[in-house]
C-alpha cells in the first residue's frame, strides 16, 4: 500500500517531464522524426514509461498542445481574479503571455507548420483540444474588456472582436520571437499598436 501511495504521487512529476521533453524534442527534430525512443532518452526515463502515460506518439504530441494551452487559461485566470483594473490586467496579459511565448520561441514549428502534415485523425484531435480553449480564453478576455468599457475604462467596442484582436496581437509576438533575434523583439512596441492603435497622437 506505501509503495502504490509514493507512486502516486511521484506520477504528476513524470508525466510533466516527458511533456516537457517531448515539447524541446519535437521543437527540435520534427513530429516525424522524434521517436519515443528520443523522447525517453531525454527524460531520463525507460521507454515502456513513457507508455505508461501515453499510447502513442501522437497522443503525446497532442498532450504537450494540452499542456501550454491549460498553462495560459491558468495564467488568465489567476489575472482575471485579481486585485486591480481592467487596463491593468490587460497589460498584465499581455506581459505574461508575451514571455511565455518567447521562452517557448523554439516550439513555433510545434504549434504552426509542423501540424499541417499530421494525419487528418491527429489534427482532428488537436482541433478538438484547441477550439474550445481558445474559445475560453476569448471569453476571459472579452469579460475584462466588458468591464473595462463598463466603468469608462476603454472606448465603446465590441468586447469578443477585441479579445480576438488582442490574442492575434499576442501571435504577433510569437512571430516575431521566431523570425526576428533578441535584440529586435520590441514586446513595449508590439503591445503599443493594441492598447494605442496607429493614430498619430493630438
């Protein structure tokens, strides 16, 4: 009975290992040519573990998705509940979620290009993990704004176009942590065109 008690608690910790070095191997080398082999190699871990918590390649593939999708909903909530004002937790959003990105500026392919070449089973089980989280997250969103619009915080606009907007802003900041070094990533600049717009200021 003791043994099946520190199993359970030490299978959370492993799980999250092999997701996390699943996440930097399919970064690295491509959904095709990761094998679990690699992927358990760099957890430190027997392959047969990694079965132990998915079936299948893809299935772990899919997992990691889950992951970072559930780390951001976590990251909004935690924003959304907190003490300050609309703007405040917008900006705060937007900082988060701009540092998640960069630190993860090595799995773009992982979340973009990568995918089109997946079975259409496996981008259907992507599709189905994505949509409603993203549709979460929008809504989170959309209810700061609301209520940003509602005390007079923000002009009047349409509060889910506008978290649409601000997410695709965020992508913006994926993009350019890919494509363009360090030194030119400009998040201030980035965020500037979302929160001020390209009017030239009276």
């Amino acid at each position: 009975m003791v043994n099946k008690v520190i199993m359970r608690k030490k299978e959370p910790i492993t799980r999250d290992k092999i997701i996390k070095s699943a996440l930097k191997i399919f970064a690295q080398k491509g959904f095709y040519k990761t094998t679990v082999d690699d992927i358990a190699r760099s957890t430190g871990v027997a392959k047969g573990t990694v079965y132990l918590y998915f079936k299948d390649k893809q299935d772990l593939y899919v997992a990691t998705i889950e992951e970072h999708f559930g780390n951001a909903l976590g990251m909004l909530s935690e924003v959304e509940n907190a003490p300050g004002t609309p703007g405040e937790k917008m900006q705060k959003i937007a900082r988060d979620f701009a540092n998640y990105i960069i630190h993860l500026r090595t799995a773009y392919m992982l979340f973009t290009f990568e995918n089109i070449n997946l079975t259409g089973k496996t981008l259907k089980r992507i599709h189905s993990t994505v949509e409603p989280r993203v549709s979460s997250m929008i809504e989170t969103i959309s209810c700061i704004i609301r209520d940003g619009i509602e005390k007079n915080e923000f002009r009047k606009v349409d509060p889910t176009l506008a978290a649409f907007h601000f997410l695709s802003t965020i992508r913006a900041i994926f993009l350019s942590s890919y494509y363009l070094t360090n030194d030119a990533i400009n998040i201030e600049s980035i965020l500037e065109l979302f929160f001020e717009g390209l009017n030239k200021r009276r």
